[in-house]
C-alpha cells in the first residue's frame, strides 16, 4: 500500500539476503508463516502446532541461534531445521559506549545498507531506540538523520533483529521477565515508522507476543512527525503509546522545522492526536519538543503550547528536549535558563513538561544525532575533496 507524504518514500531495491546454501532466515517470520514453513518441510500435521510453539520460544524468548540449542525438539527435526533454515541477527560494523552508559550500534544488514540502534539504560528501566528505516525521507531541520537520504525501509526481521542483537550484547536472555536490562522499546531511531507501518507492526507484534519476547505494549512507544493518515491504524492495530515530534506552536514555525506539516497542518495534526485510540489521563499522549534558541523557545511560544494542547483537549505530556548538536547543524540549543522557564510556564498551565537529559552526546547517539556511518564518511570525503587544492 502507498502511504501519502510529503515526499513518498521509494523504497530502493536490494539484493536477495546472503543466506547460505539458499537457507531460508526465519526472523521476522509470524506464527502463520512459521508453522507454513514447518509444514514445508514435512513436519506431520498433528505436531504442527507444538513444534511451532517449541521454536518460536527458542528463536524469540530463549534468543538461540543454533538450532541444536533446542534441546527439545527431536533430533531429527534439530537436523532438518538446520538444513533448511538460519536464524539471523544484523551485522556490527561498530559498537560505542557513552561516558553515561549509553551504547549505540551501527548495524549492517544483508545488503549491505547501514542503520543505527541505542540502547539507553536508567536506574527504573532501559530504553533501546530502534530504527525503522535506512535514512529518512522527511528532512527535518533539527534532526541530524534527515540530513540522510532514505535509503529503504527495513523488514521485520532488520526491526526485530535490533532487539535481539541488543539483548544478545547486553547478555539479557537468561533474566526473569522483571528484570530485563531492556525493559522499554522506543520507535525513535532513524526514519518515520508510520512510513513502513506494515513491518513497523509485524515486527512488534513479534515483539508482544506472550510466548516470545513478551514485552507489553504499554512499554512500545512510536514516535511519528504526523503521517495523519496512519495514526488511527496505530492506534487500532498496535495499540502502543504515542508520540508526536511537534517542536513548534504555529505553522510558518513548523513548516521549516518539520516540512512535513505542509502537508499536514498542525491543526489536523492535534486534531489526530486528540482522537488517537486509548489515549487518556493516566496514557496520555508524549508530545516531543526540542529547543532551539531563538526560534520556539519563547515565554510566548510555551503559552501557545499549553493553549494548543487544552484547546484540542488532548491527554498530553511534553518532553523538552535540549537540542542536540551535530556538524553544521543550523540551530544553537536554547540556554538551560531558557528551557527551565518553558518548563515552568506549560508545569503552571497544567501539562507535564520534564526536561529530558541529554544521553549519549558524546558517541552521537542522542536524540537528532543518529546518521549511518556510511553517511558520515561520505559527507567527510566530499569535505576533504572540496577543501584539495587543484
């Protein structure tokens, strides 16, 4: 299905992935096609449903990689699986640490394409920020990541397969379910969810599945830039918790920030926002807010915010983001003084307003920074070509 855009991302044509002897990867498969490709196989029809059952819980709740680990699945079946089938994860082209513990990945899929993945720990929980595509198609003018053409989306298995990876380095499989080193998903990473919506879900409700990974939906938050169209169907078919990448009280502000609301106005947008499914008080929707000096920080902007938010009668809490620097980045982030006093002024009107710490600046791994290292280096060669002498 076509989704409608500001600029409709295509999505770029690839290679059939490098599975050996033609082995068929079941990550990202669901059950449906699960117990398909067991049936293919000659798995008899009474046991369909039970080895189905015995390999989705190793593959996604135990994290085996080798199908010999499944100790109780009968051996000749171990073998016929092995011929037939692999079960992978993406690649690491490189791994970083931050100073506060934050860790981000670049993966490198079959293909050869390149996205980045973060995991956030915190003393309550542990968030990892998951991409959903290989660049991004909407240019936001804050964000570092639309800086990247898109690529294409990623599958469900490339979607999924981030969290696996992350609890494979993170040594997160053996825990009992309270407690995970990850405990939150973010749908944050680079590119628009709502922009590769089918994957997006499948991959999540992989990720929901009570036999599998089991993680609940209250803990699976989107972020969309306003892709109105599939908000609903979010809502309907996912049913996880919301957040909207605002960053502006008027159209001719948002317009530069975020160019997709030339398409989407803003209005239309709260008004989405306003009747997103399972929205209320005690789940209200995240309205995402970077500072940026001089541009949306004023005592009259955070006025604007609060009158916006109550007038379309939204459950809302807004996340102050402080923005977050990247080479040639056109903004300077607002003065810590400024942010506090927005905070203040939409606290006293009645909405939440936290300030959110910056995490992981130093590897590049905060909000706004994400970019492929492919990308980076690409950009570094031009740099280094335009400043040759002739």
């Amino acid at each position: 299905m076509e989704i409608p855009g500001a600029h409709t991302p295509q999505v770029m044509p690839r290679r059939a992935p490098a599975i050996a002897a033609g082995l068929r990867d079941l990550l990202g498969v669901d059950r449906a096609q699960l117990k398909a490709a067991l049936e293919e196989i000659g798995v008899p029809p009474k046991q369909l449903n039970m080895r189905t059952k015995q390999v989705w819980h190793w593959l996604y709740h135990r994290g085996v990689r080798d199908f010999a680990a499944m100790d109780n699945v009968a051996k000749d079946l171990r073998a016929k699986l092995s011929a037939h089938f692999t079960m992978s994860r993406p690649d690491v082209s490189s791994a970083q640490i931050s100073t506060d513990g934050t860790r981000k990945w670049l993966l490198r899929f079959s293909d050869g394409a390149e996205a980045e993945c973060v995991f956030i720990p915190d003393e309550d929980r542990g968030t990892l920020c998951i991409s959903s595509q290989v660049g991004c198609t909407l240019t936001c003018h804050f964000c570092h990541t639309g800086t990247q053409r898109l690529v294409r989306n990623l599958s469900a298995g490339e979607i999924v397969g981030q969290f696996l990876l992350a609890r494979d380095d993170l040594d997160d499989w053996v825990a009992p379910t309270h407690g995970r080193k990850i405990t939150n998903i973010v749908l944050m990473g680079m590119g628009e969810p709502l922009y590769n919506f089918e994957q997006v879900k499948k991959a999540m409700q992989i990720v929901m599945d009570e036999e599998g990974i089991q993680l609940s939906r209250r803990r699976i938050t989107l972020s969309t830039a306003g892709v109105i169209p599939m908000m609903e169907r979010a809502g309907v078919e996912l049913g996880v918790n919301l957040a909207v990448s605002l960053h502006a009280v008027s159209n001719a502000v948002r317009d530069v920030v975020v160019p997709l609301n030339r398409k989407y106005r803003l209005e239309d947008l709260l008004d989405a926002c306003a009747n997103y499914p399972g929205a209320h008080n005690a789940r209200r929707i995240t309205f995402e807010y970077v500072m940026l000096k001089d541009v949306n920080d004023s005592d009259d902007d955070a006025r604007a915010l609060v009158r916006l938010l109550k007038a379309h009668k939204i459950p809302a809490k807004v996340n102050l983001i402080p923005f977050n620097p990247w080479p040639d980045a056109p903004y300077e982030c607002s003065s810590r003084k400024r942010v506090q006093r927005f905070s203040d002024i939409v606290f006293q009107g009645g909405i939440s307003a936290p300030v959110r710490t910056p995490r992981g600046r130093d590897i590049m791994a905060a909000c706004g920074q994400l970019k492929s290292e492919t990308e980076k280096v690409r950009a570094s060669d031009r740099k280094k070509a335009a400043l040759a002498p002739a």
